[in-house]
C-alpha cells in the first residue's frame, strides 16, 4: 500500500514538473526540405538493404565484425552478421518515424507555447529525420566497411572513419540546438 502510494506520488511530481497541458497537439506539415530528407532516408535504407542482399553469398564464412581503436580487425563472427546492421537500420528509421509523429510529447529547452509550437516542433521533427538518415547511411558505411574487409580489399577501417562518424551524428545535434534556442529567443 505504501508503495503503491509512493509510486503514484512519483509519477504525479513528474506529471506536473515535466507535463506541460497547455502544450498545443499538433502536426507540423512537411516542407519540400522533409519530403527530401524523408526520402534520402528511404532510399538509403532500401539501397542499404539490397547491398547486404547482393553481398551475402559473395563474403566468406567469416568475417571481421570489429575493429580496435587503429582500425584494425580485432574480432571475426558469422557472416549472417552483415544482415544485422540493415535489420537494427530499417527499426531505428521505423522507431524514430514513429517518434516524429508525437512532437508535442517531446522534452524541449524552453516553454512550449501556442505561438512557438509550430517551430518548435518543425525543427525537432527534421531533427529527427536528419538524424535517422545520418544513422543509417552511419551502418550503411561500417556494414561497407566490414564487406570490404571480408573481401580481402583493405585490412582495416580508416584512421578517420570515426572522428567522422562522430561528427556526423554531434553537427546535427549541435545545430538543432543552436536553431532551435534562437528560435525561442524571437518569440
């Protein structure tokens, strides 16, 4: 009983600290800018998709499936692995397409007003797509990168893939936030 009361009282505190109700529910409409992003998205993950297809009979049994820091192969597994990256690619885009779908649920910097919605909810729903392309066209390039390997035509991935890899999925993030609290500032 006293559990359950206290659990009640935990979500109550956190219903009114984090749960604005004067939020307005709505949908931004895509722009010719998401349409484009939405659909770089969907061609990435479908040209994703079909490159592991073509690949998988060609690779050996086993292939490199990570590297150490160097970039050299440190870690071998089933080639069944390259079809991993695709499946993880096409959820993540499906999750996060799912996600966009609710902005008005999403946890943003400052007060969401009636006034500032629509922006608001613009910026962080493109967020989302740019960053769910930048994730899949991210696997598409390891998954590449690991096919490469297996097929004898490099050793190892570059010494920049990663500081490049990070910067892909920071730049955005940094962005967003930039956009979005100058953005705030004029309303």
């Amino acid at each position: 009983m006293i559990v359950e009361n206290k659990g009640n009282m935990i979500i109550t505190k956190f219903k009114q600290r984090y749960h604005e109700p004067d939020r307005p529910k709505i949908r931004p409409e895509l722009t010719p800018v998401d349409w484009l992003i939405e659909c770089l998205a969907i061609f990435a993950i479908l040209s994703f998709i079909g490159y592991s297809i073509y690949w998988f009979p060609r690779v050996p049994q086993i292939i490199p499936i990570h590297f150490n820091a160097k970039g050299e192969v440190n870690d071998y597994g089933n080639k069944a692995s390259i079809l991993i990256f695709p499946i993880i690619a096409l959820f993540t885009y499906a999750l996060l397409t799912v996600i966009a779908l609710f902005p008005y649920n999403f946890n943003f910097a400052g007060k969401i007003t009636p006034e500032n919605a629509p922006r608001q909810y613009r910026l962080a729903t493109r967020f989302i797509r740019i960053l769910k392309t930048v994730i899949i066209f991210i696997f598409f390039y390891i998954s590449a990168m690991i096919i490469r390997t297996a097929m004898n035509k490099t050793d190892r991935i570059g010494i920049w893939d990663i500081p490049v890899i990070l910067c892909a999925i920071f730049i955005p993030l940094i962005v967003y936030f930039v956009v979005a609290s100058r953005k705030q500032k004029l309303h």
